[in-house]
C-alpha cells in the first residue's frame, strides 16, 4: 500500500460545489478509472480520501491537497493525473503527483487574493479597504461547535495584508487562520470588511492559494 498526495484545481462553478459533494464527485470518479485505489475493511468499505482543508463554498482553490492510498505500489503516479482528469467535472483538475511530505494537522492557515471588479474609482476603494483594515475592528459572528455564535474579530488574526489597484480591478492579499483548531472563513471577512465600509453590493473573487504551517513554510 501506498500513500501519495494530489494536487488539484478547483474553479469557476466548480466553487460552488459543496466539501461533500466534491468528495462524492470524486468517488464516482475513481470508479470510472483502473487507478487501484485502497478501500477500508469492515462492514461498509469505502475509499481513502483526505483532504488537507476543506475549502469554504465559493472560494476557489490553486493546488489543493487530497491524500490516497494505493493498493499496487507500482502504479504510475503519472497516470493517476492522467485517469482522473479524463473523467473530471469541468473547473477540477489535478495538476501534481507526490508522496506527502506534511501531514494535514500541521496546516495552519491560507493565503488568499479577492479581486474585485471596478468599473471606476478603484483608486477611492482601495485605499477606503486599506483604511478599514487600519482599524483593526472588522468582526462578524462565528458559529462554535457546542451550539450558538461567538463574535469574532477577524483583524486580530489577519497577517500580510496587501492591497492595490488597476484601472479596472482592486486586488487583496492576506493570509488567515485554516487549521483544524481554528479559522477564519475569507468570505466571512470579506462580507463583514465590505459591511464596514457600506458596500454589501461589492462582487469580488476568493481564491485561495497555499495552505501554510505555523513556521510559514508551504504545506507540502
């Protein structure tokens, strides 16, 4: 048996598919491959999936760990890409291939970009963003595990903040906590920032870029 980590896309409307319905999805899809995928014993096998951190609904992802097993430890990993993402789902695709350096307990936080469309006057938004920021006073309700909401200030948790502009967009940086103790949902915060500021009607784009560790480093 074994173990390798892919790394897989995850965009336009395929951000809207739910963590349980993506691993549903992927189910059926290694069924529709010969990729010797490992399955549980007991009453009820099912496959081994697991994901390094769930994405939030609508958020997209860029290189998103998914760890297997496999029965046959002479499969070529390169045809594990290439099986997959010839029975994928548009806006998946699984880019790399390698055994996991990390395990998925020592992710710690993401990194992420918002890009929001302007038609004009970026130049006023960025810099009322940046200012809010400034404030450190950007707090939404989260819902706990033991059952209500917990009010939570996310600019006590957010780190390397960028924010800048084109004629046409306004870009943010940032990374916010994403480990299994505790997180920050990115939507969350950007709907409590764009409250703060009176605009509930921003569009913008979540994506989320790398899953980091508590020392910084890229979870590999």
């Amino acid at each position: 048996m074994r173990s390798v980590r892919i790394w897989f896309n995850k965009k336009d409307t395929a951000k809207y598919i739910s963590h349980l319905d993506l691993t549903r999805c992927l189910i059926r899809a290694f069924r529709r491959t010969d990729i010797p995928l490992w399955y549980t014993e007991g009453f009820n096998p099912h496959p081994h999936l697991v994901f390094g951190l769930s994405l939030p609904l609508g958020v997209e992802g860029i290189r998103e760990p998914l760890d297997i097993r496999l029965n046959d430890d002479n499969y070529p990993l390169e045809r594990v890409i290439e099986q997959l993402n010839s029975v994928m789902v548009p806006g998946i695709e699984f880019v790399e291939i390698a055994e996991p350096l990390n395990k998925p307990l020592a992710i710690h936080s993401g990194e992420y970009t918002v890009q929001i469309p302007c038609e004009s006057n970026s130049k006023v938004l960025c810099e009322l963003i940046k200012k809010t920021v400034t404030e450190k006073d950007i707090t939404f309700d989260k819902k706990v595990k033991k059952g209500g909401f917990k009010t939570i200030n996310a600019s006590e948790h957010l780190k390397n903040f960028h924010a800048n502009y084109t004629d046409n967009y306004v870009n943010l940086r940032f990374i916010l906590p994403a480990g299994n103790d505790f997180t920050v949902n990115p939507v969350s915060f950007c709907n409590a920032l764009f409250e703060k500021i009176g605009r509930k009607d921003i569009l913008h784009r979540i994506t989320r870029h790398k899953l980091l560790m508590k020392d910084g480093t890229e979870f590999k």
